[in-house]
C-alpha cells in the first residue's frame, strides 16, 4: 500500500506544500469573495448561502470533479423542491401536506439508496433538503431566489475552477532533481 492509499485501498488526496496550500487558501478567498459581490448584488443575504453550500459540496464530496457538477446542482435543486414540499403542504394543507412532503423525501431517500437516477437524487439533494428544511431557513428565504443560488453558484466556482485550473496548466512546473 502506497502512502496515499487508505486502508479500503483507495487513493486518497495528499495534501499540498505550506506553500502551495498557500495559494490555494488564496484562490478559494478571491472566489468566495468574488461570489459574495456578485451574488451579493443580486441575492439577499437569506438565499446567498447556497451558492457557497453547493461549492462545499462540490469541493468537498465530488472533489471538484467538473463532471460531476450538472449532478451537484441538479441534485441540490431537487432537494430544494423537496424541503419546498414539506414547508408548502404543511402551511396550506396541515398534517395531510405534510405527510406528502414527507412521503416525497422517503422516496428520495430509497432512490439514492439504489442510485437508480443519480443525476436528480444524489447526495446533494439529501444535502440540501435536510438544511433548507430547516424551520429559519425556511421562514426568511425566497425560494425562487434560493434556486437561482444554488444555481448560479455552482456554474460561477464551476467556471472559476475552470478558469484556475487552465491558469494552473499554463505555469512552468518547477525542475525537479533527478534521482540517482
């Protein structure tokens, strides 16, 4: 077993050099940052968060992995539905709407279980449902509003991940010493 593999075998990340940790504790600032202005400009406070919910999702679960984010945001999107479900048949149908929100999520939660159609329900979707089901969330958020940010999050630190990892490809790598 190599030293980046863990105990099921798999491959695992090892982490940067101070300095190269460095730099990418800088990237990720400037793209928060950038998201926070431009979504900022937009969006209300309320619903800005779900920008930055999808790219630690995508940063963290998918690790960035470009094809895997139309799943990450569709995923996230019906998890919104979901929690929209529970929270709209409860406040205009009582226990019945409710009870159907509630059955939807079951649902959800058998198909990711089999993954049968895992680029709607996936692990963001269950991600999703279960913080924006929850009672402050819902009570200040504009649930239109909160799909255009977990939306437009995703495809701003899908583009920016882009866009640094074709700056990244373009640096010279540095001379390496060769063994003896």
């Amino acid at each position: 077993m190599t030293p980046d593999m863990n105990a099921m075998g798999t491959q695992e990340n090892v982490p940067p050099s101070s300095i190269g940790g460095f730099g990418v504790a800088l990237v990720i600032i400037t793209a928060i940052i950038g998201w926070a202005a431009i979504g900022g400009h937009f969006l209300s406070e309320a619903s800005l968060f779900a920008g930055f919910m999808i790219l630690w999702y995508w940063a963290k679960v998918e690790r960035l992995a470009m094809r895997r984010l139309p799943a990450s945001i569709i995923g996230a999107l019906a998890g919104i539905g979901i929690a929209w479900t529970m929270f709209y048949g409860a406040s205009r149908y009582g226990g019945a709407g409710l009870a159907a929100g509630l059955l939807m999520l079951a649902i959800a939660i058998y198909m990711d279980v089999i993954q049968k159609i895992p680029i709607f329900i996936n692990a963001a979707t269950m991600l999703f449902s279960i913080v924006v089901a929850a009672p402050l969330v819902q009570l200040k958020v504009n649930w239109i509003e909160l799909c255009f940010a977990t939306a437009g999050g995703g495809m701003y630190f899908g583009g920016y991940v882009a866009v640094a990892a074709w700056l990244a490809s373009k640096l010279p790598l540095p001379a390496t010493k060769p063994t003896d």
